[in-house]
C-alpha cells in the first residue's frame, strides 16, 4: 500500500511522536520528537549532535515510533512505524525552519543552530489503527524498498466452521464462508480470542 497518505498524517496531523531506540546496554529508551516534513524519501526529522539520541542514531540507526490523535481512545487514530534512520546534514535545516517556525524560539540565531543536524528515515514499515470506526480499521504500509510485515491471526484449511469463534469477536469481523471462518484483516483487533476458542488449532499468529 502506498505509504505517502501515512508519512503526510504523520508530519502533518500528528506531528510529535515518541522514538524509541536503544542504548549501550541494549536498554530501550524513548523521547518526544517532532517529525518536520515528508517526501518520497522518507521522513526527516532534527537533532543535536550534543544530545544522547544523536549518539545511539549514530551507533545503530534502527528506530521505533509512535504517534496518536484524537481527544480520547475511542476517537484516536494512531501510527506505529518501525525503520531505519540516517544522518543527511544540515543542508535540509532551512526548509525545516520554513515548515516549522516555532523551531526559532528553541534555536533563534544561525550560530544557535550549529548544533544541529537532520536526520531521514529512509525506509520502514508500519500500522494505521483507527479507533474512531466500527469496526476498527486498520492497515499496514511500508517505504524505501521494503515490505508491509504480515501479522495477525490466520484461519488454517483445518478450520471446520464450527464457528465457536464468532460470538467471541469483539469487533465481529469474522465470517463462516464455505464452511470455514475468515478474519477480515482490516477490522481485527488481534485480541486472540479465536485461537483461544478453536479446538482444532485452525488459527495460526504471525508476528
């Protein structure tokens, strides 16, 4: 699926996201971060050399992050997205600053901004969950020569109908057809209630 729609909500409607990456220790840590323009490249975003997130991107690239919108769960959308994130330089900075101009009251003077650099999340895939339909929907995308990962909660051909795992859907997105279940992917929760209820081990979870 075309990831441009998400990169746009991404900069554009949710803006700050907390990042998650890793440190000498393999310990995660997160941070907020505002993530300032999007093209076919990726996603750019800024930061201090001085600054120990500077220093674990330079070490190991591999990124996390999470963003929501909404003024409560039930009308929040949210992004998850994992990838790959690679220092560009300063050549980006003043379309950074044109697109976002409260930046100059953190860094108000070209001398300020020395400590700066920008980085490009190059490529990555993620999930769109959104909580304000019902059903809930959901969708996975990926960028930069990359697949969408397939996760969630399969039906296997030993599934016989029996149907012990609809009533137990919460989002009631799973049918009988041909006598055999079927999980519409977009409005599963993957809350896992329908493994749990088979008794043939006809459902299978891919991480």
């Amino acid at each position: 699926m075309n990831a441009e729609p998400y990169l746009k909500f991404l900069v554009e409607e949710i803006h700050s996201v907390i990042f998650a990456t890793i440190d000498t220790q393999g310990h995660p840590l997160t941070c907020a971060i505002d993530l300032m323009d999007h093209d076919a490249h990726g996603l750019y975003f800024l930061t201090a050399t001085g600054k120990s997130f500077y220093h674990r991107l330079k070490r190991d690239g591999h990124i996390a992050l999470s963003g929501m919108k909404g003024k409560d769960t039930l009308s929040c959308v949210s992004i998850s997205l994992q990838g790959q994130a690679r220092e560009i330089g300063t050549a980006r900075l003043p379309r950074l600053f044109a697109l976002n101009p409260y930046m100059e009251k953190t860094y108000p003077t070209k001398a300020s901004r020395r400590a700066l650099t920008v980085f490009c999340i190059e490529q990555g895939s993620g999930e769109w969950f959104d909580l304000s339909k019902s059903p809930i929907k959901r969708a996975s995308f990926a960028f930069g020569d990359i697949a969408p990962k397939t996760s969630g909660y399969f039906v296997s051909d030993t599934c016989t109908g029996c149907g012990r795992c609809l009533p137990l859907c919460p989002q009631q997105c799973i049918d009988v057809i041909n006598d055999k279940a079927v999980i519409e992917q977009a409005h599963c929760l993957h809350c896992g209630n329908c493994m749990q209820a088979c008794p043939f081990d006809a459902v299978t979870f891919l991480k």
